[in-house]
C-alpha cells in the first residue's frame, strides 16, 4: 500500500531530542515501510528516512509553517500518488483536501487535548486519539465517534538499565501544566528526609511561551542538589532516565496528558514513574511500574512505594507500547479506513 505520513513542520524525524509527536511519525512511518509498505514521511530538513522516502523542502521550526510544508505536494495528493494519508500535523490540512474530494482516504492521528473546536466539515472525520481517555475525550466534545491508538517506541533502542543511582528526575516540557515547580518541591523534600541526594530537572526549555515560569523553574535550582539540564538530547536518555531511581510527573490542572511518552520510555529503561491522575495515565502506569496519585502532595509521603517496582516489571510494560503494537493498530485503523468503515 502507498501511503503518506505527514509530520509537523518544527522538529525533524526523528527528532534529536524532546519531541513526542514527530517522533511517533517517524516510528509508524518505519514500521509500516518495515512491513513492506510503500511510505513516504513529510517532514523538515534534518529528517532521515529507514526503509521509507523523505519529503523534506523548508526548514520549519518554532513557527511551524505546517501549510508551507504541506500545500506544494497537494497536486500529488489530489493525483492519488498515495492510497492514504495518515496525518500527525496539527492543523489537519488534509481535510481541506477531503472536503472537496470527499473519496481520499484520510486519518487524523490527534496529539493535542482537543486541537479542533468542532468535527472537520467531512463525512467521516477517520479521528484517532492516542490513548483510550483521549479517544473518549474527542468524541465526547466532538459528537464523533473516534478511534485510539497507542503511541509506540522502539524499546530496542533503550537500555535496560537496573542499576540505579540516588536521584529523581523530571523530564517534560518546562510549563506549569507539567508541574515542573511541584517536581522540585517533590525532590527537595525528598533530599531533606534523605530519600534522595540530588533531582534533576530536564525538558524542553527552547519553544515555550512563558519565559518567566522559565525563569523561575531555573531560580529554584542551585546547581548542587537541584541541577536544571534544560533541554537534553535524546542520547542522554539512558544517564538521565535510565539511571534515575524514579519520573516524577506531576501534572496540574486543567491538563490532561493524552499519554505521556515520558513514562513509557523510562519504564523502557527499568526506571518507575510517579504521576498524577491527569488523563491516560493510569492506562499507562501500573502498581510494579509506578504510581497514579491523585494529588501531588500525595507523592511526598509514599516514597517507599518504589520498592514495590522493579526494572524487569518497568521493561515489559513498556514494551506493550513497542513498535509492534503500535503498528499492528495502525495496519488495522489502514484497514478500515480504506474499507470505508473509518
């Protein structure tokens, strides 16, 4: 089968560092070509191609001109090049084509809350949320039915490292919603009871638009037993999550984490995750793999929960969020796209 994987215009593929979205682009886009499909990725310059073709004409970035990437190869879509367009970009462009050739078969995989006011104007919208919560949540403010597919890591490409030294580590986006200040509060208590002796606070420092919180997140560490990393490479994933006692992800608010790529990967590397009860996550966290807390305070006093964990547990839960999984889902949602049951 022919198919078109569209990226987004602001991280290249596979992105070299915290990028949850165009990474699954790249690994459904390998996957899928793995399995002998025909597949083209459209992304950025900087992206690589394994076993698939690469379109890649502008260099993008943090303005995320996803119509400049998309609008040229338009006249091959309409040419039918492909027998189906799986999207991740965040503007869904391609429905503007479906609304005038209503027989392209097109698949929205969402990665944001709810990244459309209402349902595209088309007859079948082929919605896909990554996680069982997201897809209810979707459906239920959109009055559609839609799908769910779980976002999937290649776990051969992460260490199981069982090992472990005596720090905590957060690793997200740096914004409130993340809890990236109640992280620190986590770890500085956990520092003065002796827990710990050191939290690090990693994530992506560079496209974020409050640059006080920044500011602020950077003031409370003191380069000793709090050290801000900022945003860090994806090859330092095994010394930062991979070696770190326990993830904390904290989240707060209104947010809801549709899933949380984070968990899944330090859990990849035999590393427990303590969240909160924001969204997917207790779809993603299990009882020898972590904890889902209702309120962050709660994790304060429930350190020693992670003796019931062990990197072995973390490993195979992980690995149900693996390549394979995720593909075959994906194959299936292909399927009845293209059958015209999606």
């Amino acid at each position: 089968m022919r198919i078109l994987v569209v990226s987004t215009a602001i991280f290249p593929c596979p992105p070299p560092g915290y990028a949850g979205l165009e990474l699954i682009s790249f690994n459904v886009a390998k996957y899928l070509a793995k399995k002998g499909h025909a597949v083209t990725l459209l992304s950025i310059k900087g992206s690589k191609g394994d076993g698939f073709d690469v379109i890649a004409n502008i260099d993008g970035g943090a303005h995320d001109p996803e119509g400049e990437l998309f609008n040229p190869i338009i006249p091959r879509v309409k040419s039918g090049e492909w027998d189906i367009v799986i999207d991740h970009s965040w503007l869904g462009l391609p429905y503007s084509l479906k609304k005038d050739m209503p027989s392209l078969k097109v698949m929205h995989v969402c990665h944001g809350m709810l990244p459309f006011g209402s349902p595209p104007p088309v007859e079948k919208p082929c919605l896909v949320g990554v996680s069982k919560w997201h897809a209810g949540f979707l459906s239920y403010h959109l009055k559609v039915p839609v799908e769910e597919a779980y976002n999937g890591i290649d776990t051969d490409t992460l260490p199981l490292i069982k090992e472990k030294e005596d720090f905590a580590v957060f690793w997200a986006r740096i914004m409130p919603e993340k809890g990236t200040t109640e992280a620190i509060h986590i770890m500085r208590e956990w520092i003065r009871r002796g827990y710990i002796s050191k939290g690090i606070i990693c994530g992506e420092d560079r496209f974020i638009n409050d640059k006080g919180y920044l500011w602020q997140v950077m003031q409370q560490c003191d380069g000793k037993d709090l050290v801000f990393m900022g945003s860090m490479p994806r090859t330092m994933m095994p010394d930062m999550l991979g070696k770190a006692k326990v993830l904390l992800a904290p989240v707060q608010g209104l947010y809801k984490e549709i899933f949380n790529l984070s968990l899944i990967e330090a859990n990849a590397l035999g590393t427990p995750c303590f969240t909160t009860d924001q969204g997917a996550a207790a779809e993603l966290v299990t009882p020898e793999t972590g904890k889902v807390f209702q309120r962050f305070e709660d994790i304060l006093d429930n350190f020693k929960l992670l003796e019931d964990t062990s990197a072995e547990a973390c490993r195979k839960q992980a690995e149900k969020f693996g390549l394979e999984p995720m593909g075959q889902r994906y194959e299936e949602l292909i399927g009845k796209v293209i059958d015209g049951g999606l």
